[in-house]
C-alpha cells in the first residue's frame, strides 16, 4: 500500500502512522495483550521500555544528553516471533493480530531472518502453494538486516533508509534477538522528529516508485 508523502514536516503521531507501528503504545501491559502463544510460535519476552510521556520516559532521555544514545534505551523488547518451522497460515494470522507485515523468525532467541507478506505473497500464493503445508523457513527472506543493541540510533534509521524498511530487529554481541526498533520509536524516543520524518518520506517515496 503506497503512503501518501506530505508536503510539511511530520508529527510525532504522523510518523508512527506511516511507520505502521501505533500498535505499539506502552501504555497497553503485556497482561492485556489477547495473543496466545502456541506450540508454533513464541513471545521473546524481556523489560519493557518505558511509556512515551511517562516520567521514566522523560528521565531517560534526559539521562542520555551529552552522551551518545543507543538502541538498547528506545527499542521495544517485548518482540513476537515466529519458528521457522510454523506454517504460513500461523505467520499469516499473527500479522493479522499484531496489524503487522513482518515477523522476526527465530530458533529460540536466535535470530534465523524474516518473514513478511510480501514474501507470502510472492514466493507461496503467486506459486499456488499450500499455506497450510508450507513452512515459514521455506519463504522468509534469507538476508537478515540487523543492528546491535549498542549501536546509534541513527545507524538503525541509516539502514531503514537504505534497505526500505521500517522496523528492525536489534541483537546482541552475542547474536541473541534483543528487541526491535520501528521509525516510529526513533522519532519519539530521540526526539529527532524532523531527521526521521524525512526518512520517513524517502522510504514511501521508494515505495510508491516500486509500486508496492
């Protein structure tokens, strides 16, 4: 679905409607959340980060002035996954549930790569494949684009610029899914609204462009 590209400068809100990820509201407890796991896929569960606008919010990002941020303080820890060995129809319907369009595939807390709809779509329906005999391994992405808990933030919306996406897992040293950031997360935890809405705009200018 092609995002339409204002022409004045993007709010808070704006970009996380485009970046897709309003589902996200920390103000929402993981005790709430209806989604059940299953034998086939799992929640990667660790600390949450703190509510945008709360007062840890708020002494958090006052902590990190005059010293380099990483991507450990803004990224949402509370990851759903999928194993790549559930079929299809479970990655689909979860998509559904979280109003998603792609899921971390992971063998534990192992990070094995994504799986989208977009690669559904293409390498499963457009093959007249069955869903409900088709593995999640068989059709997600092989390349695996990732950043580092430790790393910049803006190394993070760099390769979300670069790469056309708009959310990203974070691992650690040890290559262990951490969590994962979304531009909408950059946007209100760095407060570099106006940098991350212009990449915003690239990325659904490049959208628009490749048709999809």
């Amino acid at each position: 679905m092609s995002l339409p590209i204002p022409e004045t400068p993007l709010t808070v809100r704006q970009i996380r409607q485009c970046s897709g990820d309003l589902f996200h509201e920390r103000q929402q407890s993981t005790a709430s959340d209806p989604l059940v796991s299953s034998s086939n896929h799992e929640k990667v569960n660790t600390n949450l980060a703190p509510a945008v606008g709360s007062r840890r919010c708020e002494l958090v990002l006052s902590t990190t002035k005059g010293k380099t941020m990483q991507l450990r303080e803004i990224m949402t820890t509370d990851v759903e996954v999928i194993r790549p060995e559930s079929p299809l129809t479970e990655a689909a319907r979860k998509m559904k549930s979280l109003d998603v369009g792609a899921l971390p595939v992971c063998d534990g807390r192992r990070l094995l790569g994504m799986i989208t709809d977009r690669d559904i779509t293409i390498r499963a329906t457009a093959e007249e494949r069955d869903p409900r005999n088709t593995l999640v391994r068989d059709c997600m992405s092989p390349e695996m684009v990732y950043c580092f808990e430790d790393q910049d933030p803006k190394e993070a919306e760099r390769i979300m610029q670069e790469k056309q996406i708009r959310r990203l897992p974070v691992l650690t040293r040890e290559k262990q899914l951490a969590g994962i950031v979304a531009l909408g997360d950059l946007a209100t935890k760095t407060g570099d609204v106006q940098q991350v809405g212009r990449t915003v705009r690239e990325v659904s200018q490049r959208s628009t462009g490749a048709g999809t």
